[in-house]
C-alpha cells in the first residue's frame, strides 16, 4: 500500500475532482503527487492563496465552453479539415479564455504574485474566433452569412422548396380522387405523392416503390421532375460550398494551433489550482505555509474525511527539541487519526491542497515513511508482525534526518516484551538520526522511556471514564491509559473474565505504577476543567462583545430616529421664524418701534424654543482617551477633559465642548498622536486697540464661534463693556448658534437683536458683566 492510500489522500482527490470543470482538470486532480522540491512546494502553495482570495471575494473563476479539445487540435495540425462540431468546440473554447482573461481585469486589490504567470501567458485568437463565429451559430450549423455563395444557394434551396410545394399542391388537387394522401413525402430527396397503386403510371415521371399495403404508390409527377433535380443540384451546391468554409476554418485554427494547445495547457493547470481551491472555501481551509525550522505546527486542525458536524478539531505542534512525538490512549480513542492527521496534512500541502485548521506552518522533508495498518498476505505469506516489520526495516534503511516518519503501534504484532524492546530499539535508531518520528503505542515500557528523554514530546487522547467513550480530544503532555477492560466491558465480555483479568493485571503492577495511573488521571481531569474553563471564558467574550455591539448600534438607531424629529421640528420652527422676521422688517419699514420691540420678544422666544433642547441624561462613564462619535454627523472625535455637565472633544485639531447628550461611545480606534512642541508667543501689545464689532459673515458654524470667541477674549482683556457681533440673516443658523453661545457663558450679562440702526436682526448687541 502507498504512503497515499494509507493516509487516503486518494480520496481526498477523488472529492476534490467534483470542483474541476473540465476533464483536463479532473485528470491533473487525479494525477496530483506530492512534490518535495522547495520551490514547487511554495508556489504551489502561493498559487492556492491567492486562487482562495480570488474566489470568496470574486466567486468562482468563468471557464463556459471548456473541453478537452486536444485531438481535434492535433487533427487540424496535421492537415485535416475539422467538422461543424469540432470547428464550434475550438471557438468555445476560445471564447472561454475570453471570458478568463476579462475576469482576471477586475481583479483589483489582490496581489497575484504566482497566478499572474499563468494568466499572462494566456493570448486571444481575436482574428481567428471571429472567423468562426461568423461562420457557426451556437449549435455548429454553417450559417448563411458564412459565404455570399452559400447565401446565394439557400435562398434558391428556399424558393425551390416554395416551388414544388405549390407544384404538388396543383397536382393534389387536380387528381384529388387519385391521390389517397394530400401530404406531400420525401424519398431520397426528392418529393413525391401516394397515389393508388392502380393509377401510378398514370402521371408519367417516375415510381419509388409500393405502401406496406400494396394499395398505394408513391409517385414523382413529371410536374415535379425538373423541380427535384433543381433541388438535388442546390444541395450538392449546398454542401460543396460549406466543405469549402469549414476548409478555410480549419486553415485559420491551423495557423493559430500551438496558441490554442498552450491556451488548453493552462487552462488545465487553473482548472485544477480553482478546483482545489474552491474545494477549501466549502471546507473551510487555508494555504498552508512553509518553515525552515523543521517545526510542525497546525492550529484545530479537523480530518477532511470526517464528517464536520462530528469532527473535533485538535492542535499539534512538533519540532525544535522536539523531535519525536508518542501518542498513547485506548484503542478507537483517535491516537491513528491524529497521527494520520499531521501526516495527511504535510502531503496535501505539498500538493497544494487546502489544510482544514486555523493556521498551519509544515517543515520541509524530503520523504515521508508510513507503517500503518496490517498489511499482511497469503501470497507473499507475510503475517501481520511481518509485515510491519519489512516496512520498519525500510524506514531504518532510508530515512534520513529530513524525513519523516509515522509508525502506528510500533513493535506490536509478537510477544509482548519483544516487542518492547524492539520498539525502543527502533526509535533509538530513529531519534539518532535525526528525523521527525510520530509513534502510537500501548506499552508501558515504551512510555517510561518517552518520560526519560528530553526529545521525545509525550501526548495522549482522551478517554471519559464516566461514559466509557473517547472524547477524540488530543491532550499534549499526557500520557493516557489503554482502558481495555472498560471498553471490553461495554462490548459485552462477560464480567467474570474482566474481573480475572483485573486481578491478574494488579498482581504485576507495582505501587509506582498504581501512583503513576492516579497522577494521570489526576491531570486529565484537570486538563478537562480547564478546558471548559477555558470554553466557558471565551463564550462570555464573546457575549459580552456582542452585546456591547448591540448596545452601541440600539442607541446609533436612536439617535437617528431622534435627528430625525429634531430636523421635522426645527423645519417648523424655522419656517415660523421666517414669517417672524418678514413681520419684523415690515414694521422697520414702517418705523413703528413700538411694535417692533414686540416682534423682537417673539423671534427671542423662538430662538429660546429652538435652542433649549431637552436634556437627556446619558447613562455612559466617558473618560479622558475615550473614542465617541458626534450624534449629529458620526464624526469620531477625543475626550480630553470630562466635567460634571459638559465634555471637552478634540475634533480635527480642533477642541470643542459638548454636552454628554450629543455624542456616543464609537468602536473606533484613536490613533495615538506624537507630541508636538509648543511655542507660545507673548503678545506685548495687549493694549493695542480693538474694534467695537466682530463679523462672522461667510463663515462656518463651527469657524464662526471659534472667531466670535477669540474677539470676546480680547474684548475682556481690554475691558470692553458692550460690542456687536455680526451675523446677517440667511437661514437663522449662525444666529441660532452665536445666541446659544452667549447663553452659556457665564461672563454675557445680556444680549439682544439690533436695533434698525444697529443692523437689526442681522445682528446682535452683547453687553458683558
């Protein structure tokens, strides 16, 4: 048996085939080996990341018309003239690659190191596939446009038909009680009548044989003669002048075939890299990558043959001071399965094959020996012992320190003690070499001498003694019990024997044997608390992050709902506003101040209605370093200083106060900022002086407030009483803003609209304390 059907790679092909498209690609899949040259191994490898990159971002890769078109290619080479049939496979074909080459223009952010080469040297045949698409419809027929002659002759073809079917028809009717079937019949090409077998020679022309019957004849008419002959010409016409298009089709695919035959190779090879790759997003794998360390390691690797609901995933690791790894446990516990599993793994990634775990980096090795399974045969009168150990004297023969080895309980097959000693002696020899050595064993001894050396990493599978069945779970570290008795009890050995058997057992086992079957049983139970530790931990994460996202997007759908409201609203007030303000310049038209003071109450009471938003308390602890979004416009900004009512942010550079009701937690990242050094310039012209007003005309909002409160700092360093800051009309925005301003600041002892000649509501009158 080959080291591939022993760790059944072939079926793992044999699966893999189903994801091909065409049968050049099933047979590269079936003719897959494991390469152990380094670079192969790697591009290989790099090929199916990227083909694996390409098709869950992109979907599969488009190959319509895809056939094995090699013997027709190798027909037309030599001189041959192709049929209808061949000559559309080719132009199929043709257009497949068409449809590669395009797909392959809207892949923009994958870098395609290795799979680049391939698409690259694929080429369009533009001249040539439109020679044949012109000349083939979609079911291989000839068309008409093919040749002005061909068109010429079908158009008569069609006008003879019409011809003879209006010929019969007279002829019909006018011996309508002659003819015993009005449909008119075709005998080898040519079309006749069924008249009654008496009256056949009655119409001259020419007589094609007697019905079943004997009672009717069919008959040529002489009305008809010259029509078929007509017709009979036009089809030898018909057909001389298609051989002649498929002759200058086959000339034009000849001068194009090698293209088309290195098009064919590649496409293969694609076929076959997207067949496996396809295969592994189903599976759920990844590329597998390549160290020089000499290290095993593959992250909940799971056995591609097992189903995946039954699976468990297990992690093993191997290499380093590391070199030998024993496996031990109770039979069907999995101890074959994970020793299968590493070297499983090792040979599809050296075919490029998708590895199903989390992560896997595999050693280079220059040869794989495997001795699993019995192997023995009548014929060649090998018993089971002998050959095991035929396999085992090869492996010692030919391993070298890059190779590695599997060894499936090792030494078994003869006497017991023989055996034991035979084992240790194999991975003497195995361990001097050098080689990467994973065993599976049952004896004692064998453990022990695992136990005294450094080098060899002791693992186990785990066995629940509550339920007398293995968990499949690969413990590293532990070296587990073979609990034969149990599981003989569970299969029905009458317990009398089992008893006997126990006893017999206890008589031989000394107290550190008893000592060392408790610790062990001590450290699975620990090892299977922490394990569900460990489960219970990750699964609480896991919860907590997703409420903490459920909070987050609840409250993000609130504070749209609540935008939502408050734009409705402010649309109402703003248009109530307006009429207002109409109001307002009507009576400073008219002069009447009287009632103008009025007004102004009411456009004051309704920038108080607008601005006076209601408070909602925001049950968050923000903290200095927080990352929070503005409810307004998402934008993610800084806390930088938390107070009791307000919240100082940085936003673009820039700080601004808010209340804790206008931003929210954000799951974004601040990006940590280097620290700048600052200069600060004294300014010796503090009494310098400055204007009575402040203009905030064609600024933002938030350019506007910055600006206003620059002047209204200077304004207090020089002790300015009163000033005017100007707004202008528009929208009311910038008003709204530059009132809402001064009504939080504590040093505004009142403000109000301008007079007329103060530029009324365009601006407004600040009185400081």
């Amino acid at each position: 048996m080959s080291v591939i059907d022993s760790l059944e790679l072939n079926i793992i092909l044999e699966d893999i085939q189903k994801y091909s498209n065409f049968s050049l690609g099933k047979k590269r899949i079936t003719n897959s080996k494991p390469s152990f040259d380094k670079l192969v191994i790697r591009q290989n490898n790099q090929r199916l990341k990227e083909a694996l990159d390409i098709i869950i971002k992109y979907g599969d890769l488009p190959m319509p018309g895809m056939k094995d078109i090699y013997m027709v290619l190798e027909k037309c080479k030599k001189g041959s003239v192709l049929q209808g049939s061949e000559c559309i496979d080719v132009l199929r074909f043709m257009q497949g690659v068409r449809s590669i080459i395009s797909f392959k223009k809207t892949i923009k952010d994958i870098e395609l190191d290795e799979l680049d080469e391939l698409f690259d040297t694929l080429t369009m045949q533009n001249k040539c596939e439109k020679a044949l698409n012109d000349c083939f419809n979609e079911y291989g027929e000839v068309k008409d446009s093919a040749s002005s002659e061909l068109r010429r002759i079908r158009v008569s073809m069609r006008d003879i038909e019409g011809e003879i079917s209006s010929a019969a028809q007279r002829f019909i009717q006018a011996h309508s009680d002659q003819v015993v079937d009005s449909i008119v019949t075709v005998r080898n090409g040519r079309s006749v009548i069924l008249v009654r077998a008496s009256d056949k020679n009655s119409f001259g022309g020419y007589v094609y044989g007697d019905s079943a019957s004997r009672n009717a004849s069919y008959v040529e008419p002489s009305q008809l003669v010259g029509l078929n002959n007509r017709k009979i010409q036009l089809i030898d016409d018909e057909q001389n002048e298609i051989q002649k298009i498929l002759a200058e089709c086959s000339k034009a695919i000849r001068e194009v075939v090698d293209e088309v035959m290195a098009n064919l190779d590649t496409c293969a090879i694609l076929d076959e890299i997207f067949a496996k790759a396809k295969w592994g997003k189903e599976h759920n794998g990844i590329a597998g990558s390549l160290n020089d360390d000499k290290q095993i390691y593959l992250k909940k690797a799971r056995h591609p043959l097992i189903d995946k609901d039954k699976v468990v995933s297990n992690t093993y690791r191997l290499g380093e001071d590391k070199k030998v790894l024993l496996i031990t446990g109770p039979n069907t516990g999995g101890k074959t399965v994970s020793m299968k599993v590493i070297g499983l793994f090792v040979l599809m990634a050296y075919c490029g094959i998708p590895l199903l775990c989390e992560e896997a980096s595999l050693p280079f090795v220059d040869n794989v020996f495997v001795d699993i399974g019995d192997d023995q045969s009548v014929v060649s009168s090998l018993s089971s012992f002998s050959a095991h150990i035929q396999k085992q004297a090869e492996v010692c023969e030919k391993a070298t320190v890059n190779s590695l080895v599997l060894l499936d309980e090792v030494g078994s097959g003869t006497d017991p003690n023989e055996g034991e000693a035979l084992a240790i002696a194999i991975l003497n020899e195995l361990r001097e070499r050098g080689c990467l050595t994973i065993c599976t064993t049952h004896y004692d001894r064998l453990k022990a001498y695992g136990k005294r050396h450094d080098d060899i990493l002791l693992a186990s599978v785990q066995f629940d003694n509550e339920t007398l069945t293995p968990t499949y779970k690969y413990l590293e570290g532990l070296t587990g019990a073979s609990n034969a008795f149990e599981i003989a009890e569970k299969y029905g050995l009458p317990k009398s024997i089992i008893k006997y058997a126990r006893f017999l057992k206890e008589q031989s086992r000394s107290e550190e044997d008893d000592l060392i079957v408790k610790l062990e049983q001590q450290l699975n139970e620990n090892v299977l608390k922490q394990e569900e530790l460990n489960k219970q931990i990750e699964e609480n994460k896991q919860l907590n992050e997703q409420l903490i996202k459920q909070q987050l997007e609840f409250q993000k759908t609130k504070d749209e709902y609540q935008k939502q409201l408050d734009e409705k609203a402010n649309a109402y007030i703003e248009e109530v506003k307006k009429k207002a303000n109409k109001v307002l310049k009507d009576i400073r038209h008219q002069q009447k101040t009287a009632k103008y003071h009025e007004a102004l109450e009411k456009v004051s009471a309704l920038n108080t209605l607008q601005n006076n938003e209601e408070e909602v308390e925001v049950d968050y602890d923000f903290k200095v370093g927080d990352a929070v979004e503005l409810k307004t416009s998402s934008t993610v900004c800084e806390v930088i200083k938390v107070e009791k009512k307000q919240i100082t942010i940085l936003i673009n550079g820039r700080q601004m106060r808010v209340k804790k009701n206008q931003i929210r937690p954000s799951l974004h990242i601040i990006p940590k900022q280097k620290k700048e050094t600052k200069i600060q310039v004294r300014n010796e012209n503090i009494f310098a002086q400055i204007p009575m007003e402040v203009n905030l005309i064609g600024l933002h909002v938030d350019e506007a407030i910055n600006k206003m409160e620059d002047y209204m700092d200077t304004a207090m360093l020089h002790n300015l009483k009163t000033f005017r800051i100007i707004h202008g009309d528009g929208s009311g925005k910038l008003r709204q803003a530059v009132h809402q301003r001064l009504s939080k600041n504590k040093n505004v002892k009142s403000y109000r609209l301008g007079m007329p000649q103060e530029g009324g509501t365009g601006a407004t009158v600040v009185t400081m304390k």
